[in-house]
C-alpha cells in the first residue's frame, strides 16, 4: 500500500513526502519536473517522472504501488501568471485534476487530499476568515482551484470517494532538518524574497503598497510554517482512513502579521539590514487575510509546532543558506 503525492517535487509536496516517510508510510511522487527537483525527492520514495493528466501512467501506477490515497499537489500557482494565461490555468490546475480524480474512481482510490488555497475567498468581508465564508476567488489560479474542489464534491457525492481540501494562506519556512525547502527560481513570495536579499542573492527587495488601511500601512498575511501544514495533510490521511467523510478546512495559524513586521523579522533573525524600497501596490492584493484555524484544529486534531514568526523565518534563512552552498557545489 502506497500514498501517491503529485508535485512530490515541488516545495510543500516534497515535506509532504517526508512527513509520510517519517511516519513509516510508502511513497511513490509523480512529478513532471516543470518547477520541482528530482534531488528534492527522497531516495526511499519512489520518483515516476510525468504528468498528472496522463491517465495511462497514474492508473499503472496507482495499480502497481497498490495506492490507497492520492495527496494532490501537483499545478500552477502564479496568480499573476492565472492572468495572463487562464486558459492555460484551467488546464493545468482544472482539467488535469479532473482526469487525475477520474483515475482515482476507476482504480477504486477512496482517499484524496487536495491543496486548496485561500484564493479561493478573494477578499473575505470579514476575518479571521471562516470556511463558510464567501467563494469569491479575483484570479484564475484562485477559480482553478474552486473548481477543483467542486469537482471532488461532486464526485465524493457520486462515488464511494471521500476528500479532504485543505486552503492554505501563506506557507513558508522549511523543514527544520533542512531535508528539504522552497528552491524554486524566480519565487516571489514575501518571507522568501525578503531571505534572498539578506543573504545577499538580491540587492533589494520591495514593499508593495504602504497606504493600505491597516495599523502599518502594509498588507497583513497568515504565514504557516510547512512542515505545520503538512502535518494537516497527515492527519486528514489518517482521517479519512478510519472512514470519515469530506473535510474542507483552512491552514493558517489565526494570526496575521504585515509586511513590515515580516522584514523587520527577516533582518532580525538574519542580524542583516538589507534595503527596502517602498513600491505602489502589487495588482490584486487582498488588504488582509488571516485564517479561521478552528476547523482544523477540531476535525484533525491539528496541533501546530512552529506557530512562531521567528522560527518560520529562521528555518527559510537556513535553508536559504543551504540551498547557495548547494548551488555553488
Ligand atoms: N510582498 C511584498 N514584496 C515582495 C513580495 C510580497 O511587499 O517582494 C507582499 C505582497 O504584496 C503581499 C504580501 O507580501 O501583500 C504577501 O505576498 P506573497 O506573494 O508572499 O503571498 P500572497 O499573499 O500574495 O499569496
């Protein structure tokens, strides 16, 4: 019996492959290599190098490995690049997914667990958002996902089938054996590009948009340590293993910190004062979002270890600095 992670490559799904290898679980990845690293998959999982959408090679290998349950990872997560190409977004992120469940009911995979995103609300009317609130998704990448997850709704409603969606608000940080981190190029998430410029890989970093109407000025975000996240995900496997039904919850930790407070930890902790240039607004922004966490908390049993800003931020200095000494070998 095996747990197929797609995007076992990547950043979160590959501390997904070592959270489950952790607890003693078989692990077969299927990952096209488009963004993620074959080094990034650990030598006791098994690496299928190919597409999610490619039917023939997920059956084979769902059959092959004997899989039980399917952690679905694997897509696009650009918001501004949703934009530009949303055809290419319902692609990858919609159709390919649909195929990948069709695979699953055909060969009798009863468990999935799917990464959602918080995207999925747009601009909540309210926080800490709660997951009743409003689908209102403002990009492509956020209405790939939505419909992904009704997908999976419909299904579980029609089949023997059951999922669980897990929205997440902004992961970061690394594994704290540093096994693992974000290593993709060009990434432009705040905690990592604020690491890249204190270790110098930048000259500067910006800060988009200081007039928002919070205490700072600064967009406020729910930042959760990945390997918390991942944790979520093992445990809604175990959930849905004693035969629970479908779960939709969000991953956040009920905290928001602002841009300013995230650099002001980054220089903190890095003991580096790195330049910062105040920039006019990102396009399609949210002011806030910060996570109803309670769902999770109660139907998983979730019990975060590194709900910490600081620690989150060391653990991406770390990794940051190991991921240079890597790159220079
Ligand atoms: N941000 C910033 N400078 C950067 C990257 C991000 O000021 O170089 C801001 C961004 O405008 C947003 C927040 O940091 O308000 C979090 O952005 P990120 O891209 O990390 O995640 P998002 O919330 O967009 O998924």
């Amino acid at each position: 019996m095996a747990v197929l992670v797609t995007g076992g490559a990547g950043y979160i799904g590959s501390h997904m492959v070592w959270e489950l290898l952790d607890h003693g679980e078989e692990v077969v990845v299927l990952d096209r290599l488009s963004t993620g690293f074959d080094w990034a998959v650990p030598e006791a999982a098994e690496l299928v190098v190919g597409d999610i959408g490619d039917q023939t090679l997920v059956e084979e290998t769902i059959r092959r490995r004997g899989v039980d349950a399917i952690i679905h990872f694997a897509g696009s997560i650009i918001v501004p690049e949703s934009v530009a190409d949303p055809l290419g977004y319902y692609f990858n992120n919609t159709v390919k997914s649909r195929a990948l469940i069709e695979s699953a009911v055909c060969c009798g995979v009863k468990h999935f667990i799917f990464s959602s995103t918080a995207a999925v609300y747009g601009t909540p009317r309210t926080n800490p958002v709660t997951e009743e609130e409003l689908l209102q998704p403002e990009s492509p990448y956020g209405t790939s996902k939505l419909m992904t997850e009704i997908m999976l709704r419909d299904t579980a409603a029609a089949h023997d089938f059951a999922y669980t969606a897990l929205r997440y608000f902004n992961v970061s940080g690394a594994d704290p054996k540093l096994r693992t981190g974000q290593s993709t190029k060009g990434a432009t998430h705040l905690i990592k590009v604020a690491c890249e410029t204190a270790t110098g890989k930048r000259p500067s970093m910006d800060v988009f948009g200081t007039d928002y109407p919070t205490p700072d000025g600064t967009c406020v975000r729910d930042y959760i340590h990945v390997s918390d996240l991942v944790n979520a995900h093992y445990l809604a496997l175990r959930r849905l293993r004693s035969g629970a039904g479908s779960l939709v919850a969000n991953c956040g930790y009920g905290r928001g910190y602002s841009v300013l407070e995230v650099i002001d930890a980054v220089k903190r902790v890095s003991g580096k004062d790195f330049n910062v240039v105040e920039s006019g607004r990102r396009p399609g922004d949210a002011v806030a979002i910060v996570a109803s966490a309670e769902r999770c908390v109660s139907e998983l049993g979730w019990r975060p270890a590194h709900d910490d800003l600081q620690e989150i931020v060391s653990h991406a200095l770390r990794w940051e600095e190991a991921l240079a000494r890597r790159n220079r070998l």
